[in-house]
C-alpha cells in the first residue's frame, strides 16, 4: 500500500536549511525535536505558507508541490488545515463564525450549522455567540481544532499548540484530539518538544534535529530495548536514565546508579525496573548559596561542565557527572553572572514534575 | 458662504474616494511588503506633512507649470488644482492611518485564513480590513478633516477666485481681509464644529480598539 502522504522538501533560510524526507499514513503523526530544529519551518512547507526550495510533496492522490514540475499549490487550495501555536482566532468572529469560516461547498445557513455540530464534538454547546477573548486558554484550543477540522482538510498539522496548557487540561485535549481522530480519520501531524506528548498521541513519531528529520519509529517501538538506543542515536538530545521505581514513604522515586530521583508523575510498573526521560530545557542550574524553592531541593546532581555552547538563543550545557553526561538547555543569558566555563562545578536540579517515566520497553499510554 | 461650502464639500466627494484609493494601498505596501525603494517611500509620503504648505504649493506651482498640457488645459487655478491642493496634505494621515491598521494584524491570522481556504483577495477582505477598519477610519477621519481645512497649498496653485476656487477656509481669510467678520464667524464656527466632531469621532474609534469586537 502506498503511505497517503509523501514529503521530500529542501528549504534554505538564511543559513539555516531544512531537509525533510518522510512519508506517513492516516496516523497521527508526531513530529518530535528539540526547539529550533525547524519544526514549524516545515509545518509552514506543507500548509503552504513558505515556498520549499525543491521537492515533492505528494497527499493522497494530489501532487500539491513538485519543484521539477514547477508544481506548487497555494494555501488555499491544499485542504491542509493547520492549528497554529498561538491558535490565531479571528477575534473579530464569534465562536460559530470561527468555526464556519472554513466551511466548504455550503450555503451560510448551512455552514452555520455544520459549525454548531462542530462545536458539538468539542463539547463547547452553548459558546456560539463568544468571542474569542471571552474564552479560556482550553476553550480556545477547541475551537481552533473544531475551526481547522470543519473545513474537512485532508491532513491537520498541529503546531504545539498545548504547550501552553498545564497537565490535567494538556491531557484532555490530547484524549478529544485521539478521539476526533478515530471518528475523522484525518491524518494528523503534531509537532510538539515533550516527550509526553508523542508518547500520548503518536502512532508514529518522526525525529526532527538541526534541520533533518532523521528518522520515524512506531510509537510502541519507542522504548523497546532495541529502537531506544537508535533513536536517542539518532536525536542526540534528552536525557535517559534505566533504572528501578521504588516508593518510599508514599513517594515515588527513580533509583538508578547516580542516585534517587523524586518522581511526581504516575508510573506504570512501579515498583519495578524502568526508564525516565529528562528533557534538557527542564534541567535547572542552582546558584551556589541562594536559597530555592523546595521543589528544585528534592533532585540535585552534582558535576562538571564539559562544554557550554551558544546556539543563537539557546544555550546548551554538557555536565559531566558520576552517572555519565547530563545535556542542560537554558535561553541565552539566563546564567551570565555564573560564568559557566569548561571545568566549572555545577549542581544541577530537576522538578519532580519533570522527571517523565517511560516505563519499561512498554508502550506508555494514557487512556 | 453657501458657493464655498458648495465648493468645499464637492473638493470632499472627490478626495474622499480618491484617499481610499491612493491611502489604502500605500499603507498596506508600506506596512505588509519588502521592497527596494521602501524608506525613501515612507519619507516621501511625510514630506507634505514638515513642509510649509507655503513651500509645498510654490513647489507645486512651479513644477506643474513644467508639465505639458496643465497650460493649455487651465489646469492651475482651477477646481483640479483645488482637488490636487487638498489631496496632497491630506494623504500622509490616510497612508499613516492605514499603515498602523494593517501593521496591528497579526499574519498569523491571515495565515489561519489562507489554511482554511481563503484566497488573497478573501483575505484581505475577511481578515484584514476588519481587523485594521478602526485605524483606517481614524486616518481617513483625520486627512478629510485635513482636507477640509486645507488653506496653503491650495491659495497657490489654486489661487482664491470666489466661485472656482474660494473653499470655506479661503472665503474665511477672504472675509477678514474685508473686515467682514460677521460672515468670517460663521464659516469658522463651521469648520471648528467639524474639526471638534472629528476629533471626538477620531477618540471614540481608537477607545473602541480594546474591545472583545476587536
């Protein structure tokens, strides 16, 4: 069976290029990468918003870009809906307007209606005549997916557009997300940074690192033994530990051979052995002397710097410790006054928040 | 009195659209697009604004006079002169007014709207204008008062011929060079009820930006 949809894009801006080479089918696809590795750069490339360089991008039996051919369809004829980061709704449109905008084929009367079902699934009845900064951050996020959905795209691309939402909120959304996914069968894309996320969402998570997409893994293959260290090869980003969940005093904690870890999430198989990812931008650094709040005391790890490198806005910090090399990400001037050069004694600390248990080799999903 | 407010108002029904239709694209290139030329552009949209209208309408006179065919058409001294005069003072605060407008709209928007399958032109009549209507009203209220008032430029190029070219600000000056100040005040009442309405029609457009409307 041919994949729905196949993309091998180039696209050069300023210094910076992308190559994105990947072919999926109608799955939600994640799409996983530390920030500026060009995420929405190609999310932009298949909406059409950005010209590629050269490539083709194929979906479903349309040829809506080829570069050879000179092919390249506009925005507006794509049928790819695309849920923006900061969700863009037409404030000067209620809620029923928002969701009609999109409505193809249909008398206004019609497209009013379709509008109403729409918000129906979201379970936002009742919010018709809202305007959009009358509603909550959740709200907004509905809308925007029933507005993108009810113009029947035949591919929906997310731009992380839960990242603003905290966790119990985060995890609805993505339950309603699956949900309309499994009645739609759109094809969806999520571009998101948390590890959470793709786990959560994704049939197929595909990997995104400087610029090239290196690379897709099933979402059940993720953790097995065998792909994780491929994948981890592949992105060279995050932090993973193996070691055992034990609990102590009705605390969970992550044991392994650098020491405990305090886990606040919910693990499956604890006690037992498993996994924990730390993502690099949650790592924090401790000033020495300079009293923090108890959350960052619970987990600190001690070390060296062994290399600190400025990446435009980001820095990136390699901390060599007992336990082997930890990766630290922080914006760019976050810790001036530390001086953090090579050699530097660091103390690191991470929230028990953000300490994510994989389990082992299983498929870590929230139902 | 009533053969300037005539003349005045029919200068407005001309320059009016003729603002929309200069103002409003100008605004939106100087706002939305890249190009070479762009600073000298926006300067040259603001030179009537620091000029002395004075200086802009000898400036005026004198290049119009090199062109052919303005001669032998009488077209200095003249109603279009007089459209011309109160034109070109008028237009920085449309082009400005619109440029804030278009500025204000996120693209994000606009590129929500494109997913969604709208093309250019949808766009810019769905999203765009709406978004910017408030600052645009307010510029366009701004250059037609401007319009109104308009006084140097037009006294040179349009000279100050009672019936033909005597709007309601040069029937004023007109009026008090005669020591005939009984009709000067009635003119002046007029154009300060005008200028004062704008004002507040002006305020109430930009107070109103806030709301949930947008």
């Amino acid at each position: 069976m041919t994949p729905w949809g196949e993309v091998a894009l180039t696209h050069r801006r300023g210094s910076f290029q992308l190559r994105a080479s990947f072919s999926f089918d109608r799955e939600i696809g994640v799409l996983f990468g530390p920030s500026g590795a060009g995420k929405s750069s190609l999310l932009r490339l298949l909406a059409g918003l950005e010209r590629p360089e050269e490539g083709r991008f194929c979906l479903g039996d349309r040829v809506l870009v080829d570069c050879a051919r000179r092919i390249f369809t506009p925005p507006h004829r794509r049928r790819v809906g695309m849920v923006f980061q900061h969700l863009a709704l037409f404030p000067h449109r209620t809620v029923e307007e928002n969701v009609a905008y999109g409505v193809r084929d249909q008398d206004p009367l019609q497209a009013r209606e379709t509008a109403r079902q729409w918000l129906r699934r979201v379970h936002l009845e009742g919010f018709e005549g809202r305007y959009p900064s009358q509603l909550s951050g959740g709200q907004s996020q509905r809308v925007a997916l029933a507005r993108s959905l009810a113009a029947s795209p035949e591919l929906l691309l997310l731009d992380e557009p839960f990242s603003a939402l905290d966790g119990p909120l985060r995890r609805s959304l993505r339950r309603e997300l699956r949900r309309l996914h499994e009645e739609t069968k759109i094809p969806v894309i999520y571009v998101t940074h948390a590890i959470e996320d793709a786990c959560a969402l994704g049939h197929r998570v595909f990997f995104l690192q400087d610029g090239a997409c290196t690379g897709s893994v099933k979402v059940e293959h993720l953790w097995n033994g065998s792909a994780q260290g491929e994948v981890f090869e592949a992105l060279r980003w995050g932090n993973l530990l193996s070691g055992e969940f034990v609990l102590r005093d009705h605390k969970r904690f992550f044991s392994w051979d650098g020491g405990m870890l305090e886990v606040a999430l919910p693990a499956e198989g604890c006690p037992g052995p498993g996994r924990v990812f730390i993502a690099p931008h949650d790592v924090k650094v401790l000033y020495e002397g300079v009293v923090v709040d108890e959350d960052l005391r619970a987990n600190v790890v001690c070390g060296i710097v062994g290399e600190n490198l400025t990446l435009g806005s980001l820095c990136r910090l390699s901390v060599e410790t007992s336990s082997g090399v930890w990766q630290v990400e922080y914006p760019s001037g976050a810790y001036d006054t530390m001086d953090l050069k090579e050699g530097c004694a660091v103390r690191l600390a991470i929230r028990p928040g953000s300490v994510v248990p994989l389990g082992d080799g299983r498929k870590e999903r929230e139902r | 009195m009533d053969e300037a407010l005539r003349l005045s108002l029919e200068v407005l029904a001309v320059d009016v659209p003729l603002m929309i239709l200069l103002g409003v694209p100008l605004g939106w290139l100087l706002a939305r697009k890249a190009f070479p030329g762009r600073k000298v552009l926006e300067l040259f949209v603001l030179i009537p604004v620091v000029l002395p209208p004075s200086v802009l309408g000898l400036y005026l006179l004198l290049a119009l006079g090199q062109l052919p065919g303005v001669r032998a058409w009488r077209l200095l001294f003249s109603f279009p002169a007089l459209i011309l005069g109160a034109l070109i003072p008028a237009l920085p605060l449309v082009v400005q007014g619109a440029r804030a407008g278009f500025s204000s709209v996120s693209r994000d928007l606009e590129d929500a709207a494109r997913t969604l399958g709208d093309s250019e032109w949808r766009v810019f009549f769905r999203i765009t204008l709406p978004l910017a209507r408030r600052s645009l009203g307010a510029g366009l209220a701004l250059g037609t008062a401007r319009a109104l008032g308009e006084f140097g430029v037009s006294l040179m190029i349009a000279g100050n011929i009672p019936g033909v070219t005597q709007t309601l600000p040069l029937y004023i000056y007109s009026r008090a060079e005669a020591l005939d100040f009984a009709a000067a005040h009635g003119a002046a009442l007029l154009l300060a009820a005008v200028g004062v309405a704008t004002l507040i029609f002006v305020r109430h457009l930009e107070e109103g930006r806030h709301d949930p409307v947008g």
